[in-house]
C-alpha cells in the first residue's frame, strides 16, 4: 500500500510536469505555390539530408516533383503505381489543379493516398514510407502510401511459443502488425487509430479496439495518456508502458506485452486496448490482470481438463519459485525441527562445510545464477546456450567440491530456476520477490516470511488498472468469473458470454459491451 500511494504522487507530479509533444517540423507552413521554393523549404528544414530524393518530371507540360526517402519506398511500386501512369498521361493544355485531378484520381493506383496542405503533414507522410508529388503552381500535395523498407518476414514468436494455434507473430512495420489483425477480426466495429509520441522520433502508435465493446473511460484515459508523453525518443514499446501503467509504485505491471496476433484478437474482444508501436513487435495489452499472466492460446486448444492441470500447476510453480529458497533459509536457520531427521543430518553435514551463513550463501548463488542467465541472454544464441548449460553445472559442482556452498542449495536453486521459466511474463516480479523472501527468511524466519506474504497479497488485492480490479474475479469474488481463472471451462461454457473487462466485478468502468 505504501509503495502504491508513492506511485501515485509520482505520477501526479510527473503527470503535471509533462507538456504535449512540440508539432512536426514545419508543421504550420503551408506549401507554396512555387514548386522551387517548396524544394528549397524542403532541403532547408532537412538539411540537405543525403537521402531525401526529389525527382523532377514535366508531365503534359506542369513541373511535377516526385519526393521521397531513398530506402522506405518500393521501386517496384513506385514504378508500377505512380511513374508508368504519369509517363502515360496524355492531357491537352492541362491547369495544375485539373493535373492533380487526374493524378489523384486517374493516374495513380496506389490505394493509400491523400491531399496535404502543410510541410509537417508532408514530412510526416514521406518518413513513414509515402511518396510525395508536387505540382507547380498550387499549393497542395498529393501522398501515396508505397511503402517497401527491408523487414523480416513473419515468424513464430521466440518469447511465446505454442504447441497448438498459429506461428504467425507480430513484425516491427506497424501496418504488417495491423494487417494480422484485421485478418482474424473481420468486423467493421474494429477501429484502427493512429497517435505519435516522441519530439524527435516521431514514432507512429496505434490503438487497436472494437468500438462497441471498449469502455469509452478507458479508452480516453489511454489518449490522455499517450498525448502527456515527453520523451524525445521512442524505439520500443517499452518506452511507452510506463507511461500507461497505473501500478508505478508496484512491482505488478498492469500492462501485458505480446507478440501473438491471436493473442492480440482475444484481448480485444473483451474490451480491452492494443497498443502497436510501429518499428518492435511487442504490442501492449490494457488492461492487463493479474490471472492473465497464466494463460497462454495453448490452453484453449487443449481438453479443459488437461487445461486446467496446467493452469494450476503454473500458479504452484509462481508460489514455489517465490517461496522455496526463503522457506529453505528460514526452516533450516529458525525451525529445523520441521525437517525430517534424515534430511536435517545430510543438510548439516553439507553446510558444515561452508565458510558463509545460509542466507548470504542462497543471496550468492541466486545472484550468480542471475549473472549467467544475463550472459546467456546478451551473447549469440549459440554460445548463449553452451554458456547457460556448461557455466551452470561447471561453477555448480566447482562450488559444491570446493566447499563454497552446499549441494542442498545447489538443487534449490535448479529448482527454483526451472520454475520460474513456467511463467515468463513474471520473471520481473518473481525475482524481486525470491530475493525479498530469501532476506526475511534469514532475518525473521517462516513468521516473517508469512507476513511480507500477506503483504504482497495485500497489496496485489489493492491494485486497480484502469477501474478494474488487478485480481478480478477472485477478489472481488464472482463465480462465474472464475471459469477462466485457476480453471479453464470447457468451450460451451467460455462461448456463451464473452466476459468483457467492464463487466468483472469491482470494475468502475462503464460500457455494457457489444457484439462482434
């Protein structure tokens, strides 16, 4: 509680302090009607930039400059869309806005295009892959989307992988991202809309939402949000979240990330929000529960029984991965006698050996194989991997014969570190915790770790993202929430009603929510 009130301060303060993002470059000047000088403006407010490229066509007699970035347009496209059709135009005497007509209208095919009247709305336009056609002689321009910069193509995810369901995983260009939207979303309430963040970057941000299901205070919580953002750059999704969390002073995000299409759609159909940030493939959830950290699409195309086993089985390794190594200090430091004498004989032996208490022995070794884990994320992925598996049991069993630590503690921490890859959305959390609980365990034994663990309970209770409860519908209580909590119904069940986020209870958002 005392870590959430102090979120909050901060992010009144911080909220108050934060001013709405300066206009794009040359954002109130309008074009002119001298084709050289809007050039000229051009190169000027770039500053001659080398891969600004402007190309001067005489089409039926008009000047005609055909602006781009070298390497965010097709050529293929270009070619086909725009300079073939102009090159064929065949008009007599005709006046440049008759010319733009035809242009718009006639010659060109691309299915993306629109006027502009400023030189901020061009920039903008041309950085994110248009092509920009000027006229001599009016003050307008003419935006085709073309766009073709090098990308990868479309993969399974690495960070969420399914045994059942699609491969496909979201891409760092953003309109690819919200074409695999649309795609399993064949629904006219499904709205894109378009925000930007970053004075400097200028990145394109993209809600994604279905009109009728969204709860109208979330959404406009989210704008306001996004429209407070103060950062000169903005290269990933990450940069964002904070901003739209509502939990700072908790370790518990209340914002999800993904890069599952599926996912996404599954979301949105319950009157959640997307966040796309155009350049990452991680989009971000909000709302995001605290339950939703155990569900993968692999559960809902399984048996519900089987599914179940899973779903419960990842809320005991969330506890065993938090609890295991503080329970191992506190019993084995405070209360012994819950061993059994067995067990108690081979442990002592085992840490009779050691020159280090048992808690800094456990902080050690965790931190250790925190170490290892960062090494195997920053290198290669080949050497990564030898270097996860051949550091872990080298410096392990080094340790153990050289008498640093003890092998009982080699296995707790085996154990709890394949756990906690049982729900990798939590690693964050999970580790604050294990060492919070490793701590008080030495200090306090099983009483103090009995009451940091009220206390993260308490305080997980307490949070709300966006007027909904983190820990919906467990707590507020609804049974008929529950179907899709530490249990999974079965489809009959689960596709009668969509649950929409506004509905859960304790939720203070209005919106009854619609249908597809």
């Amino acid at each position: 509680m005392f870590f959430q009130k102090v979120g909050k301060i901060i992010e009144r303060s911080s909220s108050a302090a934060y001013a709405k993002n300066s206009p794009p470059l040359g954002d109130d000047e309008k074009l002119s009607k001298d084709l050289s000088q809007n050039i000229i403006d051009m190169r000027e407010k770039l500053h001659n930039t080398a891969d600004f490229v402007n190309k001067e066509m005489i089409i039926c007699g008009q000047k005609v400059q055909i602006l781009t970035f070298e390497g965010m347009v097709s050529t293929q496209n270009l070619t086909e869309a725009l300079v073939k059709p102009l090159t064929n135009l065949k008009l007599e005497n005709p006046t440049p806005q008759s010319l733009l007509h035809w242009i718009r209208f006639e010659a060109m095919l691309a299915p993306e295009q629109k006027e502009v009247y400023t030189l901020g709305e061009l920039f903008k336009a041309l950085m994110s892959g248009f092509v920009g056609v000027l006229i001599d002689g009016i003050d307008v321009a003419v935006i085709a989307g073309l766009q073709g910069f090098a990308s990868r193509s479309i993969s399974e995810p690495d960070s969420e992988v399914n045994v059942r369901g699609s491969r496909e995983g979201f891409v760092e260009p953003i309109r690819t991202n919200m074409a695999l939207i649309r795609r399993r979303i064949k629904s006219s309430r499904l709205v894109f809309e378009f925000a930007g963040a970053g004075q400097t970057s200028k990145t394109d941000l993209c809600l994604c939402y279905i009109s009728n299901m969204v709860s109208p205070e979330i959404l406009q919580d989210i704008r306001s949000r996004i429209s407070k953002i103060d950062l000169n750059m903005v290269l990933d999704s990450g940069y964002i979240q904070p901003f739209l969390d509502t939990n700072i002073g908790s370790i518990f995000s209340n914002v999800g990330i993904t890069e599952r299409p599926d996912t996404v759609c599954a979301k949105i159909a319950e009157g959640r929000v997307v966040v796309l940030v155009d350049g990452t493939p991680f989009a971000l959830v909000v709302p995001y529960l605290f339950s939703e950290h155990f569900q993968t699409m692999d559960d809902y195309s399984h048996r519900p029984f089987y599914s179940s086993f899973i779903r419960i089985m990842k809320y005991a390794a969330f506890f065993f991965t938090i609890l295991l190594p503080g329970a191992y200090v506190a019993i084995a430091t405070f209360h012994p006698e819950l061993f059994p004498e067995t067990l108690l004989l081979n442990i002592a032996a085992s840490e009779e050996t050691t020159p280090f208490p048992l808690m800094f022995e456990a902080l050690l070794i965790h931190l250790i194989y925190e170490i290892m884990r960062e090494a195997g994320l920053r290198l290669p992925r080949a050497i990564g991997h030898a270097i996860g598996i051949v550091g872990g049991l080298v410096i392990g069993d080094a340790a153990v014969k050289a008498g640093l630590i003890g092998s009982p503690m080699v296995m707790v921490v085996a154990l709890t570190a394949i756990s906690s890859f049982v729900v990798p959305s939590l690693y964050e959390p999970v580790t604050i915790l294990r060492f919070l609980f490793i701590v008080i365990g030495g200090l306090f034994g099983m009483y103090g770790i009995t009451l940091v663990l009220c206390i993260v309970f308490v305080n997980l209770c307490a949070l709300n993202a966006y007027g909904v409860p983190a820990t919906s519908a467990a707590s507020p209580y609804k049974l008929f929430g529950l179907r899709d909590v530490f249990i999974r119904a079965s489809w009959k069940t689960l596709g009668k009603r969509t649950l929409k986020i506004q509905r859960l209870p304790g939720s203070e958002v209005g919106g009854k929510g619609g249908s597809l």
